[in-house]
C-alpha cells in the first residue's frame, strides 16, 4: 500500500521517480481540513482533480459526457494552467449546474508546504482569479496538491476565504496498475456516509472512466446518493 500511494503521487507531481516520502494521508492534515461531509445521510461527493504540473493535459470529455449524461453531480478541483489551456471546454462545463469547479492551485507545485507564504498566496490567487473570470463562479473551496498541507499553508488558504477539502482515503487512479475491476471493488469496500472520492479527469486517471458505470451503479444500489461539494455540508 505505501508503494502504491508513492506511486500515486509521482503520478500528481509531488514526487520525482524514485523520491520517497510518507503519503499524506488524514491524520497528518489540521482539524478543518475537511475530510468528509458532517451527515449519517448517505451522500456521497464525487470529485476530480484537474491539474497540469509541467506538460499540457487535457480535460478528460469522456468522464463528463458519462457524467452529464447520467444527472451525476460532481466537483472539480482546477489548477489555473490547466484551465489555462482547456479554456473552451472549462467554460462549457461551468455552464452545468451538475458540475462545481474549485480551485486546486495556479501550477500544482510538489509540496507546499514548502512555499513561502507569499508563494502560498500567489498560488492561491493566482488560480482563484482565473477560475472565478471562466466560470462565473468564485471557488469557496481549495484542495492541496497531492493532500500535502500543514497548519501555516490550511491556514493561510482559510484566511483567504477558502475550505480546504481533501478526503478520507485516496483511490490511486494516475497509477495505471490500479485497473478498473480494482477502483471498483475498493470503493464499493470502503466508502461509507458522507465520503469524499477522488479520481482524475486530466487523462491520468487511466481507468477511471472504465470503471465508473460500475462503481456509481454499485454504490447506487446501496442507497448512497451523489452531492455536489458545498460548505454548508461541512
């Protein structure tokens, strides 16, 4: 398991090939960062990081067509480069009042924890900018790239009118070993009321998009309904 997390954060950039480091996992994170949604209701949120540490990427069209097509309400969590550069298709997502787009820092540095404040800000803002002219839309929520935050960064993000929302455990789908069968059955295994689920819609989500029929069909089933992201569920 902690190879496989190693793995999944090289995949988001926290990491260079062969850098070890202890995953973030939540029990590393402050108090309020959100890690689930404060409800016994079986709601569940499904969210999706879009991020662009380096290369240009491309918002995966496969997963919101699904998505869109099925009434399935989900978040996006956008760094300002990959908006940047899937400017067309960012803006025709916003438009669906399915869909949630918030703020995932300007250029998805590996920690940051390891920025100055100013740089945290910058980060922070930079994004917020660009995401609130796209959309319409300022984001009300932030998510640390690959989880890494500590009390300064949660705090400054807060200070700046920003949720910081991770989740309770992470699904691994930029590792491409992770196939479809496995997200699937892990997720039906361990999601519970009021959870939090992270994939990838940047094309690095190798077989997320395999195995979402099945998972939102299997959880379905089990009586969980899918939420959008929002503050007051905090």
């Amino acid at each position: 398991m902690r190879r496989l997390r190693c793995v999944w954060l090289c995949a988001l950039g926290v990491l260079s090939v062969g850098q070890a480091a202890p995953p973030a996992v939540a029990d590393d994170w402050p108090p309020t960062v959100v890690t689930h949604l404060a409800t016994d209701h079986p709601w569940v949120a499904l969210t999706f990081d879009a991020c662009e540490a380096g290369e240009r990427v491309r918002l995966d069209q496969g997963i919101t067509a699904f998505l869109l097509a099925h009434q399935i309400p989900f978040t996006v969590f956008m760094g300002g480069r990959f908006a940047r550069d899937n400017q067309d298709a960012v803006r025709e997502l916003a438009k669906s009042p399915l869909v949630s787009i918030q703020n995932h820092s300007w250029s998805h540095p590996r920690d940051m924890r390891l920025l100055s404040d100013e740089a945290v800000r910058i980060e922070v803002s930079r994004a917020q900018t660009l995401l609130t002219e796209m959309t319409g839309k300022p984001p009300s929520m932030f998510r640390f790239p690959g989880g890494h935050a500590d009390q300064r960064t949660v705090d400054l993000v807060r200070g700046m009118g920003l949720e910081v929302v991770h989740w309770r455990w992470p699904e691994g789908d930029p590792d491409p070993r992770i196939e479809a069968e496995a997200l699937v059955s892990q997720t039906l295994e361990r999601t519970r009321a009021g959870d939090i689920l992270i994939f990838h819609i940047n094309g690095r989500g190798w077989h997320t998009l395999e195995a979402l029929p099945r998972l939102i069909e299997g959880l379905s089933a089990r009586g969980f309904e899918w939420v959008l992201l929002d503050p007051t569920r905090f």
